[in-house]
C-alpha cells in the first residue's frame, strides 16, 4: 500500500450509510440517517456537527467499530476500495493505527498512563512497519521531533502525565502519523485545548498531514476552526449530511439555514442573530416525517413538516438538503 | 464612588510538599462597579478561578484585601455567610454536573430562596416569573436535569443564580461546555438580565469570541499577572501586552478571508506556576524579552484612560502594524451574510 495514489481516486467512499441503535421497549434510534461522503486522496474536509449529531458514530463506523449495540442497518463503507466493517478483526487491526488513524481528544486521558510516550509511537511502528525495535525507537524520536517536543530525547521516556495537554496532543498526532496513512480521522482533537495551544496543534497536524499526503477527515464543533484548515466543509444535522461544499462558497454563501445558524452563532448583533433562531422546544416533538431540522428552522413552512428533503446540487460541488435554501430566493 | 467590588493586590499561594509554592495569584487588582461586568480572561493555569474563589471568600488570599459593598471578605465571611446570601451568585462551567440530578428545575430555581425565608407561595411566584426572564418553558419547571439540552440546563442554572437579585454574579466558564449556537443564547441571555436587573458579572473564561460583547471591560490574567487591562474595544482592536496580542490573534473566526494576523506568534505553552522566576511572567515566550524583563516585574502603566498595561516593551508593540480588528471586520462581513432571507 505504499505510493501515492493518483488524483481523484476516492480514499474513502461512505454511501447511503445508516446506522441504529435499537432500544429496549423503545423504537430504534437512527445515529445516522444516509450518509453519503468521498474523501480524496490529500483531501481535508471539515464535518462540523453540535453534540448528538452522529459525527462520533460516523467516524466509528468507518472504522468499522460501530459501538454495541449500534449495527450498520444499510449502506456501507469502502476504504480503499474495502469494507472494513466486512473484515476479520486481524485484517481490519492491520489497517486501523497504519493506513487509517485516529487523533482523539482528550490525550491524557486516552494515552497508555504506564507506557512512556516514546514506547508508544515506537509500538505502532514496531507492529505495523515490521522494523526492528532499535529501529522503531529511532522512528519515534524522529517523530517526537518533527512534532515539536521541546527536548525529544528526555521526552521519549516521559510518561502521559508529566506532559501538558499541548504536549500529549502532540504525541497523539504523532502516534497518528507515525506510518504515513492514507486517511486520518480527527475527531474534536483540539476542543479540550487553550486557544494559543490550539492554533499551534492545528498549524502543526495541517503541516504533518500534508507532508505525508494523507486525506483527513476533521471532525469538529467547531465551525471557525474548519474555516481555516479544510478544503471542504460538510455540515451535519440529526444523522444526515445537510449541506456540503467548497470552503470559500460554503463561507461566502451558506445555503442551508441551520449552516446559516451556526455561523450567526458567531455575530455580535443579537437582533440579527435572533432572525435565524427559533427558540428551543424540549425534545420529544421531533416530528417522524418531514425535514428534521423543521423544529429549529425559521424559514419552515408547511412542507417542511411533511415531506424530508433530499440532498439536492445548488452549485457544483455545492448540495442541500432543504426545501427552500436561502441561495434560491436572495 | 467607591466601586462594589474591590481587589487589591490579591496574593494566593499553595504550599507543596518539599518547600515548593505554587504562585496561584501574584498581586491582582481590579474593581467593579454595579451593572458592570468584568471579564477575566486566561488560559488553563494562568489562576482565574483561584482569583474566583478568592473573592466568594471560599478560601484565604495569603495576602491582599477583597472588599464587596465596602466590607471585607475571606476569613469567615463569604458567599455562605447570613449577611451575604442571595447577594453574591455563581454560575458554573458543566451545567449537567452542577444541579442536582434528582431535583426538578422548578425547585432548583427555588431553593436559593427557602434560604432567605420566603415562603412557598413568594417563592412559587418569583420561580414563574424568573423562567419567563429566562426563556425557559413551563413545561421545563417540572423535568428532571437530564431531560434538557445542555443550553436549557445552563439557563436554569443562571436562573438558580438571578433568582435573589444579586448584585454581583461571578461566572466560571458558563459557556465552554456548550455548542456554539447555545452558547450564543447564553450570552444574549446574560445581556438581557444585566439590562433588566443591573447585575455585575464578574466572567471567568478562555472563550475570547464571547467576551467581547458582553463585557465593559477586560482584564488579561497570565501566570496569575494581570498583564493588561482595557475597555473591552480597546483591547480587541489595539491590544498592547505582546500576550494580548498574540492571544487574540489565535482566536479563530468562522471567514476564509480573516486570517491570523502573524505580527507577535507565541511559542510553547504557560509554564508551570512553581516556584516562578522573577521577572515579566511572559519573558520566556516573548519576542521583546530583554535582560530587564526576567529579573524585573514590569509595573502596570496607563496609557490610555482605563487601559493598563505592564510591559517594559509596550511601545514597540504600538509601532507594530496589528491594527486590524479582525473581529470590527468579520462583525462587518457576517451582518452582510445574515441580512439575506431571514424568514
């Protein structure tokens, strides 16, 4: 698996994916609701989504680790041409951590507290590079390095604690990077950061991922954040992708109004924001048919309620999923 | 006018196990006035809920006076005290955690005031007309915490604060656990209530894109120092401690076209607050450290009315060319963006 792939080719291919959670007595919750994405090679797309969205269970099921008691009802996944759901967890486990790699949020909390951190970026190269483990330590170091450690040969036997969270980041992208994947999957990996620490930790996984010419998948909260590091933004809502498109149309001309939202999020004049909210209603009244964001949306009308809208091209390279985009009557 | 809050030169130390001190707070001083809010803004370990708790008067400054309304606090006199109930609320970071998950929000809203002896009848009453403040729904009153989002939890939580009318409401973070569209009804919430109420905030927070419309003025905590103190405008668009500056120029704004200004970049990260060296607390990531500024603290100067600023060097900041007020102009650009087909 080693080359570069050539332009086009599509490193990750997710379509029609859904995936429930069925419940006791309960009818079966849809985490995600139809999912269809591409990632291509060197690729960075932003998936910015609130909490409860289905971002974490998308990046799961990727992996093909959809948590219990979650299935993957329909769709599927193919990452690099396999589907790793399908997969021996022997085969899948020489994938995961090699071509396709995680950073994960929270690090300290994540990282092996009674292995140095050294010895843990030293292990994946270890397992998955088939090098010897002289070799494999040298790797590390080498990647402590290239992640900015201050004094990376006292640091490769630091254990998880005695680093700051800035630095244990650090080491997780380390970790992530350190076999050159085709595709990593950042999920909210610098939301438990100070801001200064932040915008070095994504100066830094943007530089490492392009030196070694793999697609990222960023998942965020975040919108401002996507503004600045991806290439694509795709924005999700209750399980489905709502609008996707170009970072500078996207910025320029949100077309979905709940995009409209969490970009109103940001401005300062309350009366313009309040012309984009709706106030909240307590869940529950979420209704079975029409569009699912129809409880929150101002622009709702009576077809919003009953008919779901399907992800429809605004633009090339530009979809919505709603009735009425704000595009159509600006 | 005596201000309703005032700190002078707080000192918090905590002892360690072999002779170490952590150095907390070193020599902070602030005021508020009534209806007026005051954000402390710093990063993880630069002491801003130290400072906090100082002044609840839940533990001891090791130096430094706190006076709320003219009198003293600490030393057995805080927010628990009789005299001081109900005047003195706090709101806090993790909505989910901080009320209590077997209690029905009406009779969270109300249990401040079972403590200042109002009976169940007022009380009822005051718990109404507060959720209206609020915008929380009726209905909410009689769900369990976990039966709301995050942003309803955190409204209650305000209104567990609101409910007795202080006069000065200390904030810690009240927003950062929040999605950024909650968040932004939080904010507008608390403008509100300090507009009918006159409430002074005291906000504690790393969140920067939030401080700047909610507050009047700003101070910048860093290693327990407040290096810099403005009007909140002031700051944003001529900030002078090279810390301010590079601060504010990491905060991210959702806008392709606004990119980080790269006149002052800091490097590494707040060092550990043991046993600090003497010296400007930022003189081992500043570009403009000297000899002087690690073994002399620089002493705040004015520069402006209401603008403090303790750097040796904040001249050359001035000549720098940071002028631009990335967020006057994102502000600019997003009133464009939302002014289209609102329904």
């Amino acid at each position: 698996m080693t080359g570069v792939p050539a332009a086009g080719s599509a490193i990750l291919e997710v379509s029609d994916l859904w995936v429930g959670f069925p419940s006791y007595r309960e009818q079966t919750l849809h985490a995600l609701k139809g999912i269809d994405l591409r990632i291509e090679a060197g690729e960075m797309i932003g998936l910015v989504g609130e909490s409860g969205s289905g971002k974490t269970t998308l990046a799961r099921a990727i992996m093909g680790l959809v948590p219990p008691p979650g299935v993957i009802e329909r769709g599927r996944v193919l990452f690099n041409g396999r589907d790793l759901s399908a997969q021996s967890d022997a085969a899948r486990r020489s994938v995961l951590g090699r071509e396709l790699t995680m950073v994960i949020p929270n690090p300290r909390a994540e990282l092996n507290p009674v292995l140095s951190v050294g010895r843990q970026i030293s292990n994946i190269a270890f397992y998955h590079l088939g090098v010897s483990r002289q070799e494999a330590d040298r790797i590390a170091l080498d990647m402590l390095r290239a992640v900015h450690i201050p004094d990376p040969e006292r640091r490769f036997n630091a254990y998880p604690h005695e680093l700051s969270g800035g630095m244990a980041q650090r080491v997780v992208i380390a970790i992530a990077l350190v076999c050159s994947p085709r595709l990593v999957i950042s999920d909210d990996a610098t939301s438990g950061l100070d801001v200064t620490v932040q915008a070095q930790v994504l100066d830094l996984l943007q530089t490492m991922v392009r030196e070694k010419g793999a697609a990222t998948l960023f998942i965020t909260r975040d919108i401002a954040i996507t503004a600045h590091f991806c290439s694509r933004i795709a924005i999700i809502y209750a399980g489905e992708v709502v609008e996707i498109a170009d970072r500078r149309r996207f910025f320029a001309r949100p077309g979905h109004p709940y995009s409209i939202m969490l970009l109103a999020a940001f401005s300062h004049n309350p009366a313009l924001r309040a012309r984009w909210t709706r106030a909240e209603e307590i869940a529950g009244a979420t209704p079975s048919t029409g569009c699912a964001f129809a409880s929150r949306c101002v622009r709702r009308q009576t077809r919003c309620l009953n008919e779901a809208p399907s992800l429809r091209p605004l633009a090339s390279g530009h979809a919505v999923r709603c009735h009425f985009p704000v595009e159509a009557q600006a | 006018m005596s201000a309703m809050l005032d700190v002078q030169n707080l000192v918090k130390l905590f002892p360690l196990a072999g002779g170490k001190v952590v150095q907390a707070v070193n020599g902070v001083s602030f005021t508020i006035n009534r209806g007026e809010t005051l954000s402390l803004v710093g990063e993880s370990g630069s002491g801003k809920t130290t400072v906090g708790r100082c002044i609840l008067g839940l533990i001891d400054a090791t130096e430094g006076d706190v006076y709320f309304d003219g009198e003293q606090m600490g030393r057995g006199r805080n927010i628990r005290s009789k005299a001081l109930r109900g005047r003195i609320q706090l709101v806090f970071q993790e909505p989910a955690e901080s009320l209590d998950p077997r209690i029905r929000i009406g009779e969270t809203l109300g249990e401040p005031l079972r403590y200042l002896g109002m009976n169940r009848a007022d009380r009822d009453r005051r718990v109404r007309d507060t959720a209206t403040h609020l915008g929380l729904p009726e209905r909410a009153l009689d769900r369990y915490p976990s039966e709301l989002s995050a942003g309803l939890q955190q409204r209650a939580g305000i209104g567990r604060a609101i409910i007795t009318r202080p006069e000065l409401i200390v904030l810690d973070e009240p927003t950062s656990a929040l999605d950024p569209t909650a968040r932004a009804e939080i904010v507008d919430l608390l403008i509100r209530l300090q507009a009918e109420f006159g409430t002074a905030y005291l906000l504690i927070t790393h969140d920067l894109s939030t401080v700047r419309f909610v507050s009047h003025r700003v101070a910048v905590l860093y290693l327990g120092s407040i290096v810099e103190e403005a009007p909140s405008e002031t700051l944003f668009a001529k900030p002078l401690h090279p810390y301010s500056v590079g601060l504010l120029a990491s905060v991210l704004l959702p806008d392709p076209e606004l990119t980080r200004s790269s006149a002052i970049q800091l490097e590494g990260e707040i060092p550990s607050p043991i046993d600090l060296p003497p010296g400007c607390p930022l003189a081992g990531r500043c570009p403009f450290a000297d000899a002087r500024c690690k073994t002399e603290q620089p002493p705040p100067v004015m520069v402006a009315p209401q603008h403090f600023v303790s750097c040796f060097h904040h001249a050359k900041v001035a000549a720098l060319d940071h002028t631009t007020d990335n967020f006057a102009r994102f502000q600019e650009d997003s009133t464009r963006l939302l002014s289209v087909g609102a329904g």
